[in-house]
C-alpha cells in the first residue's frame, strides 16, 4: 500500500504544534507538490519533443525517398539540424527529470524522517501524560485538595477534603501572594 506524502504531511502539520516543524512541514509540502508540477511539465515537454522527432524523421523519409532535387536536399539539410537540436532539448529535458527525480527522492526521505520523528514525538508524549497524570494523582492523593478548573482565571479554588470534613477555599491571585495561598492551603490540610 503506497503512502501519499502529501496526506502524511497534512497529517504531521495537524499533529505538530511548534511554529517551527509547522515551517519544515510546509516547506516540505511546497517542494513536494513544485517538484511534481516540475516532473509533469517536463515529462510533457519530453512528449512534444518526441512527438516533433518522430514528424521530423517521417517527413525526412519521405522527402528522401520522393525528392532528389536541391531544394529537397536543403529541405534535408534543415530538418537534419532540426533532428539534431530536438535530440538536445531531448538530453537537456531527460537530464531535469533526472533531476527532479532526485529531488522528489529527497523530498520523499525528508517526509519518512518526519513521520519517524512524529512517532517518537507521540511515544514520548504518551509517556509524559502518563507520567503526569501518576504524579497528578499521587499529589491529589497526598493533599487531598480538589480542584475548581471552571473557575475565574485569576481565582484559585476548590476544596480540602478529609474523612469528617470538606473545606472549601476560594482565593483572589491577585489579592494574595503565593505564600500566603500556600500556607493557606497547608493550614487547611493540617486542620
């Protein structure tokens, strides 16, 4: 089963965050997709030129086989040198498909790169949540404090709760400094 390197580079851009593989990704996508409309044009240029060869050599036939006179021989002669500069566009377009080629290659390694690290990257992360919804659970545990996340941005609340007893705590940030909210917090664990 073939992997289209472009639905594994919208696949990486949605999974990466970072401003920076966003960047490498994007670039990637563009070089891949310029590189392709490169192949495509190229290979149609080789096309035509064949297609313009092949009139060239038939009409060449022809002219020999019919016409011997002076004016047939310049007729000759012209598509002759016309042969000979369509067997060099021929080279030189053969050569940037070379080319192309390589660098879709290229491009091809990069997005295999990036999808290996996309899968650390996701390896790593699963064992960090895992880690902090451990440690998470532990402090709970320990402290006993449940906490509010629908609260305000700059409140801090919940409640302390022990076998007999739930305390609840609802502190302004802004009105209370850290060591105090933490001794606060202490107290309400202690008592």
């Amino acid at each position: 089963m073939a992997v289209d390197p472009l639905q594994v580079t919208n696949e990486l851009i949605t999974i990466f965050s970072s401003a920076d593989d966003y960047e490498i990704l994007s670039k990637v996508t563009n070089n891949y997709q310029h590189a392709t409309k490169l192949q495509k044009e190229q290979e149609d240029e080789v096309k035509k030129a064949i297609e313009g060869l092949t009139q060239s050599v038939e009409l060449q036939h022809l002219q020999t086989n019919e016409l011997e006179d002076d004016e047939n021989s310049e007729e000759i002669e012209r598509l002759g040198a016309q042969k000979g500069d369509t067997l060099k566009q021929i080279e030189n377009l053969e050569g940037d498909l070379k080319r192309l080629t390589d660098r879709i290659g290229e491009n091809e390694n990069t997005v295999v790169e990036i999808e290996k690290k996309r899968i650390e990257t996701e390896k790593r992360s699963e064992e960090i949540q895992a880690k902090v919804k451990y440690n998470f659970s532990l402090y709970t545990n320990i402290s006993r404090i449940r906490w509010d996340y629908n609260c305000e941005e700059d409140q801090i609340k919940g409640f302390v709760a022990s076998l007999n007893d739930v305390k609840p705590f609802c502190l302004d940030s802004k009105q209370n400094s850290k060591y105090y909210t933490v001794n606060y917090l202490w107290d309400l664990m202690e008592s």
